[in-house]
C-alpha cells in the first residue's frame, strides 16, 4: 500500500510558517540522514553499506546510544560521515519545561562534543515535534534544526514501499530520513541500496553539503 504524498513529504505551508528550519538539502547534494543509532546491531551494517556505494551520511544520533556506544560513533566519524543531534533520550519536546529544553538541546550537544572532540552544528528534533520554544532553544545553543523533504518510511517495515516512495519524490535536493532503530531493522539496508541506486539512475550526488 503506498500512502498519501504528505505522508513522506512536509506539506508546502508548514516549510513557509518555519523559515529557519532547514528543510531541504542544497541543490545537486541529496543528504541522506539517518536517526536514533547507534545501535549494536544495526549502525555497523549501515556503515559497510554506505562505504560499498562511497556514500557519506549525517547521523542524528541520540546521546544516551552515543555515550553508551561511544566505538560506533568514533567508528561513524572515522568514516568520513557527520553528525549531528538528536537530543538526550528521545522525548517529544513540545510543551515541556525549560529545564527539559535545556537538557535535551543544549546538555546532549555538549555531551555528544565532550565525548566525540567534534563539533555539532544540527539538531533534529525527536518525532520531527517543534514549537517557537524548540527552536529558540536550538538557536540559542548555536545548532540549526535540520528537518528533513521527505521520509523514507523504512519505520512501516516494507522495503518495496520505500523504494516506490523514493522513485516518485526523491529530488536533486532532498533530506531523505532513515532510522537505525528496531522498527527499520528489517528494511534499512535494502532502502538505502534502492535509493543510492535510484540517485545513481537519476544522475543525482549524494553529499554532506554545510548548512551555513
Ligand atoms: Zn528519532
């Protein structure tokens, strides 16, 4: 079953009302990103993969999986990848206190740089959930909030879903999102072959671009 387009791809009004968030990729470098790892069983396979297909992503790892699975991000660095921050423990950050905010924004970004020595410019907020507070948070901390153009919806578990949904929206500038969690266990690998091959098809650059 394939879904609505607005189902993967933020509707138009929403990308107008948040002009500070980053939405989109620069043209010619489709960014990959890949959220929640990293994980024992997965970010090792999502390495070996992109490394056959010369592929650099950004991951939004989570601080609690960093600190915990400090090897994987060294590993994650040392392979020419970036990343970026997705907060301490995965909560919904809308309607929560300040205190909250300043854990999961301003503390895990300092975590992730204590731990890692590399500097972190992104933030993706958990659930894609922001409000007016998220964000002032996220620019006061110095960090851009990177959301995304389109969802891979390797979550639903259907491979073949992902790659109708990546054929019909991927775009020269896309934000395509991936998950290195239990629920993508399944599909992850296969979704990213199909869309490296369908940029491949396409003649269209997958690249870290700077988001200044
Ligand atoms: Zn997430």
């Amino acid at each position: 079953m394939i879904r609505p387009k607005y189902y993967y791809v933020p509707p138009v009004p929403l990308r107008t009302i948040f002009k500070s968030v980053i939405w989109n990729s620069t043209n010619d470098h489709i960014l990959l990103s890949i959220d929640d790892g990293p994980s024992v069983s997965e970010t090792t396979k999502i390495l070996n993969t992109l490394r056959d297909s010369s592929v650099k992503a950004l991951f939004f790892v989570t601080t609690d999986a960093a600190i915990k699975n400090r090897h994987l991000v060294n590993e994650i660095l040392a392979q020419g990848h970036s990343i970026g921050n997705h907060s301490f423990s995965h909560k919904r950050l809308r309607f929560v206190s300040g205190s909250i905010l300043k854990r999961e924004i301003v503390d895990s970004k300092s975590a992730i740089e204590d731990a890692t020595g590399t500097p972190i410019m992104y933030f993706r907020p958990p659930y894609g959930a922001f409000d007016p507070f998220v964000l002032k948070a996220i620019k006061k901390s110095g960090q851009k909030c990177v959301m995304w153009s389109l969802l891979s919806g390797d979550f639903l578990g259907s491979g073949s879903e992902t790659e109708k949904v990546i054929k019909n929206y991927l775009n020269p500038d896309s934000i395509v999102v991936y998950h290195d969690n239990f629920k993508s266990r399944n599909t992850i690998i296969e979704s990213l072959i199909s869309t490296i091959q369908t940029a491949n098809e396409k003649d269209l650059k997958l690249e870290i671009p700077q988001y200044v």
